[in-house]
C-alpha cells in the first residue's frame, strides 16, 4: 500500500487514516472524558494511531520512505458513524489527497488531444 504511494509520491499531497467508532460504544476512559461522544472521539482518534503505527513499521529503515511516512500520512480522528450498523462503524478508511495540478493539467492535455 504505501510502497505504491510512495511510487506516486509526486502527485499525493498526504494520505489520512481516519478512524471511526460506533455511537454505541459506551465509553471506558472514566474521568478522561467530557461525554460519550467525547470518548468516542478518543477511542477513533486511538484507532488511527495504533494502525498509524502499525503501517509505519511496514516501511523498513530506509531514511527517505520514513521521512516520506512521517510528513504525508496523518492519524486522524473521525469521530462516530451509524450510517453501516455497529461492526462497520468500527474502521478506519485510508484517504488519499491527490495534488489536483497535475489532474488539471491531465485534462486539459486530453481535452486537446479530442
């Protein structure tokens, strides 16, 4: 996954994994927490991080992929999400960022080409 993005680092401005939790979680940090919805956030905002981890040691030590990883891929808290139903609430969803210069310029090109 990110070797590929990595490859394609020209035209991806950064890479997001968010993470989602479900409204029915009931919440387990205690004190740490405002309300429900606030340890929700916590636990999504956690849920990236940890997969953020994890995606980071896939990358091998090589300086220039690391230092690629450590300015374009960003941990990201999505908060709650009811719309799939319990067990699909609980994800994370990569997102890619594209620079949209070279798409841009890609249509334009083919637009000439018609």
């Amino acid at each position: 996954l990110f070797d590929h993005a990595y490859l394609n680092r020209g035209s991806i401005t950064a890479i997001h994994i968010v993470g989602f939790s479900s409204p029915e979680w009931p919440g387990q940090y205690g004190d740490s927490c405002f309300s429900k919805t606030d340890c929700n956030m916590k636990l999504a905002t956690e849920r990236a991080a940890n997969i953020h981890r994890v995606c980071r040691t896939q990358i091998g030590d090589d300086p220039a992929k690391l230092k690629w990883f450590d300015s374009h891929v960003l941990p990201v808290g999505g908060g709650t999400s009811s719309d799939q139903g319990e067990i699909s609430a609980r994800r994370v969803e990569f997102r890619y960022y594209f620079d949209s210069k070279i798409f841009t310029d890609a249509t334009e090109k083919s637009d000439l080409q018609q």
